[in-house]
C-alpha cells in the first residue's frame, strides 16, 4: 500500500508564481483518468474474477490510484481556483465509458491483460517522473514524486502477477511484442483525449479526438529527457520478455527519443 495520504502533501508550500499554465492544461486531463481508477477496478476484478490473489491487489491499486486523481485534482484547483474538479469529473464520465460488462481480457489471456497494465504502469511512471523533474511548483513536485513511486511499484506489482500466469498461459514472443505494441498505441486513444476536453473545454464545445490528443501530446512530449525513456524502455523490453538493458534498449531509447522529439515539434507548429 502507498505510505503517503493527501494529508502528506504540504499544501502550504504552493507557490502560484511557479505555475506552468502548460502542464497545468495536462494535469487537470491527468486527474479525470487517475480519479477513474474505480471503473478500471471493475473491469479487471471481472477479468480476473478467479483470481482471488489478483482482485485483492486490483483494489489496492485502484485505491491509490484514485488518491492520485484526487491529489493531481485538488493541486489543479490551486492552480485555477474557477476550475470545478468534480463537474469537470463528471463531463468526463459522462463522455467516456470503459468496458465494464467484459468477462474476459481484451488482450485475449489474464497473462496478456496483466503484461498490457505493466506498459500502462511504465507511460504512467516516466510521465510523473519526466512531470517532477520538469515542473519548479515545490507542491507539485511532491505530488509528481509520490505518484512516480507508487507506478514503479505498480508495475512490479503486475509484472510478478504476469510471470505467474505466463506459466499457464505461455504467451509466444510474437503474441508479448502484439499485445505491447497495441497497448502503446493505445497511449493517443479516447481516453486522454476526452480526459483534456473535458477538463480544459468550456461548456458547448464540441469534442474533437484528433485535437485534443494533440494538445495533450504536444504538451506532454515535450517533458521526457533521455533517462526518462531510457528506464521507460527497459521496463518495457522487461514485459515483453526480452533483455531490458544493452544494444536493444539504446536502440529503442534512441527511437523513442526521436518520435517524441519529433511529434512534439510538429503538434507545436501546428498549434497544438
């Protein structure tokens, strides 16, 4: 379980001046889908409905995982004291819908279901941390780094449930690398993109998926510093399999650098 509550976060230290109004736009986006932790409690308790030893760390995670929505959501209220956490929340939710009704994994296997949440814990982990070095509000940063910490420990948490279930399972290389890159293409799917209209767009506007990825890519891209994707890529060669340090992860950080570099400098001269 996490060792830290809202009450351990020093409040009294925010700093309005030091307010990036850019990270500022995402984090109000990254709080609707942290807060959402609940929805995807469901879906993976159905997944893994006999697994008693998975549906009992899936609470736990999703109990934490609200506690970062409400933190994010709550620095963004001091940050933007017209900004309704808890409408924004419901627009959100009113917008977008997971799954709730499966029974079993989109991935296909409980082994490939628990390997999808270990890339979503290495996006989720780089970015707070790439958020806690790029951010100077102190309050913020204490956040970022607490978050970070929680998703690193997440994503053992589910890699150790993955390894169990890969012995059943037996996932070829082919079947791990499909399931990876679907979930990483999956990063500019609905989910974040409503998550930023819904947080950032006034009443009556209407939702654009392409735009509002964009203007949370744009802003989020442009944080990640080479040992960021360094790590990131390493926990990802680790999920599928494969050997997370050496030539493939230099390879790999390198390319992952590029896209990133790249994606973010194009959003930014279109506008983003």
């Amino acid at each position: 379980m996490s060792n830290w509550t809202l009450e351990s976060i020093a409040w009294d230290r925010f700093d309005r001046s030091k307010v990036d109004p850019e990270i500022l736009r995402n984090i109000k986006a990254a709080a609707m889908v942290e807060r959402n932790g609940a929805d995807y409690a469901t879906y993976l308790s159905r997944v893994f409905a006999d697994d008693p030893s998975a549906v009992s760390d899936v609470e736990h995670w999703s109990v934490e995982e609200v506690q970062h929505g409400m933190a994010l959501g709550r620095w963004a209220q001091l940050a933007d004291p017209a900004w309704d956490f808890d409408a924004a929340f419901a627009r959100f939710r009113a917008g977008y819908q997971l799954p709730l009704d499966a029974t079993k994994s989109v991935r296909g296997s409980q082994a490939g279901e628990m390997m999808a949440r270990c890339i979503v814990e290495t996006g989720t982990s780089s970015y707070y941390s790439a958020l806690h070095d790029a951010t100077e509000e102190p309050v913020l940063k204490q956040i970022c780094l607490r978050i970070a910490s929680d998703e690193f420990r997440h994503y053992k948490l589910f890699y150790d449930h993955m390894q169990r279930l890969m012995e059943r399972d037996r996932l070829s290389t082919l079947q791990r690398l499909w399931i990876g890159w679907g979930r990483l293409a999956e990063s500019e799917d609905d989910e974040l993109a409503y998550a930023y209209f819904a947080a950032n767009e006034p009443e009556g506007a209407v939702y654009d998926r392409k735009k509002s990825g964009n203007s949370y890519a744009r802003r989020a891209y442009a944080l990640y510093r080479p040992f960021h994707v360094q790590r990131a890529m390493g926990m990802v060669l680790k999920a599928l399999g494969l050997h997370s340090t050496g030539r493939l992860n230099r390879l790999m950080t390198w390319a992952g650098l590029w896209f990133l570099r790249r994606r973010s400098s194009k959003l930014a001269a279109l506008g983003a």
